[in-house]
C-alpha cells in the first residue's frame, strides 16, 4: 500500500524526533489524521512559535523569552551573581530549579566536551563562561554537567580552565546515578548532591 505524500511527509518528520521510531510515528500522524482540525492547529501553531517566540538569554545562555536579552533568573535580582551553576541543557536549569535549593546563576554550556562527536571547547559556551568570570564577582562555580563520562571529562576541562582565577570550584556530590541525566534525577538526590557539593583538586 502507497502512503499518500501528505501522511508520511508527518511520519518522516515525527521519526526524527528523540525517542519516536517509525511505528510510533505512523500512530502519531494517524491519530492526528482522525482527530478534530483544531489539535493539528493548535499542534502546528505551538511549533512554529516555539522557535520564534523564544531566545537565548545573553548572560547564561538558558531559554528566554524572544525580544528579552536576559532570562527570568539573570533579571532577578534576588538572585546571587555570586554563584554560578554550570550545566549541560536548559533542561538541567529546569531540574535543579524544581528542587528549591539553589539561589545562585546558571549559565548552560550547550552540550559537552566529546572527542569522538568532534565537539570541542569552542562549540560549548566555554568562551562566554570565562569571559562572566573576567568580569568579576563571582565567588563560587558549580560544576553541575552530568555524571556521565562526557560530563566529568568537561568538568575536568573547566576546572582547569577556572583555576587560575582563585574562586572556589565545586562539583555536584556522587550519588547521582552514573551515567545518567541530571533531569532524570529525583529532586530529593539533586539537593543532596548539590548540598553535598566538594572542592575541585
Ligand atoms: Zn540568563
């Protein structure tokens, strides 16, 4: 059987997305296919203005409103500039917010150091990162990328890259599950290794 060009242009699309292989992709689009025209609408509207309507924040690099160069945390003043929690993905930011326990900056690097990938130092936010602890105030970094290999290969980097600049360096405590996502962790194992936070040698 032929499927026709506009049903499997969605199926293909909806395939390269993380996690939806190809059987879940052809239900998606079927479903969609049978449902009211106004969820295909909304659907449609909400990813065309998910890339418009948004921005990088010009500080941390986290998600931001389009038109704001700062996000919501940059901008707040109750915030502490002092303190700066280093992380992989907006989504990380989104993960250690949800626990309550952190008062200080972010700012998102965008992925990790991987060799392998060919993604070295001047494709993550590295340059940016330095350049905010040049400018001063700031006491405290938190290495905060994930317990994986790529994640401590990073924090190594950065560690290095930080030490001449006499602040104290901290990375997240173990007892993070190895190997997997900060946003996978539960909030009560992020505190505590937030809380439990140690020098970098
Ligand atoms: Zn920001």
């Amino acid at each position: 059987m032929i499927i026709p060009a506009p049903i499997q242009n969605l199926i293909n699309a909806l395939s390269r997305l993380p996690g939806v292989g190809p059987k879940t992709a052809s239900r998606l689009t079927f479903f969609l296919l049978n449902a009211p025209d106004e969820l295909s609408r909304d659907l449609a509207e909400a990813l065309l203005n998910l890339k418009s309507s948004t921005a990088y924040c010009q500080v941390c690099f986290n998600i931001t409103i389009a038109g704001r160069s700062e996000c919501e945390i940059c901008a707040n003043p109750d915030r502490d500039p002092g303190v700066i929690c280093v992380v992989e993905e907006p989504l990380d930011v989104i993960a250690i917010e949800r626990t309550d326990g952190f008062q200080g900056r972010y700012h998102v690097l965008h992925g990790v150091l991987s060799p392998i990938e060919g993604i070295g130092p001047e494709d993550l936010k590295i340059r940016q990162l330095m350049e905010r602890v040049r400018n001063g105030g700031i006491q405290e970094i938190i290495l905060a990328t994930n317990p994986s290999m790529e994640g401590d290969a990073t924090a190594m980097y950065l560690g290095q890259q930080l030490q001449p600049h006499r602040i104290r360096i901290t990375r997240l405590a173990r007892g993070l599950p190895v190997g997997g996502d900060l946003e996978y962790a539960d909030q009560s194992t992020l505190l505590r290794a937030l809380a439990g936070r140690q020098e970098m040698g």
